[in-house]
C-alpha cells in the first residue's frame, strides 16, 4: 500500500513536500517531482542546504511570502502563494504553492504542499505587459488614432487621443464626426467586407470635423481579426491625419489643369 501510495505522489503534476512551521521551514517529505523541479537530490538538499525551505527561497521573496502566509493563515488553514526559488544549478524557477495546514507525524504544527512551475506562465504575462506598456507609450508618441469594433454588433473601442482631436467618443462607427458622404463610403465598404478570408481593406480617406469645427482630412486604414477558427471578430483601424499631404495634392493638381487648359508650361 506504501508502494501504490508513493506511486500516486510521484504522478502527480509538479511536485509535493512537507514542512514544519519553526524558523527554517524544514521541510520533512519531499517527492521525487519536487526534487526534479529544484535539481536536488534529498542528500543534496540535507547536506547544502540543511533541508531548509527558507533557504531556497529568493531572498527578495521571503518577507512577502512569509507575510502572505501569516494573512492567509488568520482566514483558514489553506495558503495560496507564488514565490521565486534559485535550484541548484542556479536558475531562478516561479512556484505557485497550495498548501494545507496540518499537524504533522512528528507532532509539530506544518504545512502538505502541492507546488507546480509557473515560471512560463509568469513570464509570458511580463512579456504581455512590456508589450502592452510598449504599446501604450507608443500611442502616447503619435498622433495617430487606434480604432477596434466587433465584426458583428456594437462596441466601438478608440485611442485616448481622439478626444484631443475630435471630442466626445462615438458610441458606434456611424457616429463619427466624419462628412456624410464619406461615412457612407465607409460604411459601404465595411458592408463589402464579408468576403472570407479577406484580411486588408482598402484603405479609406475621410474629411473629419474636429474640436475646431472645420474638417481636415485623415485615412483610415483597416484590417479585420479572425479567431483560432477562421472567423472574423474584430476591425482594428489606424485613422491617421493626411491633410497637409491631401491638400498639397489637390493644390498641385488644381495648377496641372489650369496650365492644361491655359496651355501654359507647368510652374508659370
């Protein structure tokens, strides 16, 4: 039965291990997935680190760990906690640890733990942040104005310098303070946008009324989110301000007729 028991622990995901509450956390049963996580063998553990748990915990880590535990421990006698522990070759590993409060076979009050490797999982959601500070500052440096729609139904989401520019936020797409007749331009080609497959749309110059009361053109430039299945979701638009280019253009092309027509060189 002690055979089929040591069987179970030793399957379970992640690791287990005993420890009584004193000074050290000495930890009293560690399973063979535990040791594997932290890349210590138990004589290992004994003779270097004295079969302290503090010790292998981050030394930053420690204060708020064992303050995480004295709060959970007024509430119950379950702890939920995640701390960094160095293994033995060095590397720094997250562990997420459940544990149960518990007197133990030696009569001493200690905790059974359940512990499993989040250093993955923590790190992936720091690379999100990074990438979503990154792209917060990134916003913060441009004029340009980032919008998002579900493919179907409403929930306009729009960059926060758009109030600077135009105002107040639209509560859907046809909302925007855009001329008439190039919203309906607009909203005609999202209509055409039902294709399959089709990602890019072409891409949309709007005369846009701002905070000044006078319109300015901008273009807009949109792509369409598919989900895992192939699905659109979403239209994620980037309204960048063209008007100084735009009517630059119109200027020039207005001199390339009247030359034409006056049959002057170009430039007279």
């Amino acid at each position: 039965q002690g055979r089929d028991l040591q069987l179970i622990i030793n399957s379970i995901p992640g690791g287990l291990f005993s420890c009584t509450m004193d000074e050290a956390l000495t930890l009293q049963f560690m399973s063979e997935g535990f040791l594997s996580m932290i890349g210590y063998t138990q004589q290992q553990l004994r003779e270097e680190c004295h079969n302290s748990l503090k010790k292998l915990i981050l030394e930053e880590d420690l204060k708020r760990t064992l303050q995480d535990v004295e709060e959970q421990m007024k509430l119950g006698n379950t702890k939920l906690i995640e701390y960094r522990v160095r293994c033995r070759d060095g590397k720094v590993i997250w562990l997420y640890d459940k544990g149960q409060r518990v007197t133990l076979e030696n009569g001493e009050v200690g905790f059974y733990c359940i512990v499993i490797d989040i250093t993955e999982q923590i790190e992936t959601e720091r690379e999100l942040m990074l990438s979503l500070e990154r792209h917060r500052i990134i916003m913060e440096q441009t004029n340009d104005i980032i919008f998002e729609w579900p493919f179907q139904g409403s929930g306009l989401s729009i960059s926060g310098k758009w109030k600077e520019v135009f105002g107040s936020l639209p509560g859907a797409l046809g909302e925007i303070p855009a001329h008439p007749n190039d919203l309906q331009r607009l909203l005609d080609l999202l209509k055409g946008s039902k294709t399959p497959g089709k990602r890019r749309l072409p891409d949309v110059d709007l005369r846009m009324k701002t905070v000044e009361d006078d319109y300015k053109w901008y273009q807009l430039r949109i792509t369409l989110q598919y989900d895992e299945k192939g699905h659109p979701i979403k239209y994620i638009g980037l309204l960048r301000d063209i008007d100084r280019d735009k009517r630059r253009t119109e200027k020039l092309m207005m001199k390339a007729e009247r030359d034409e027509l006056t049959g002057e060189p170009p430039g007279v």
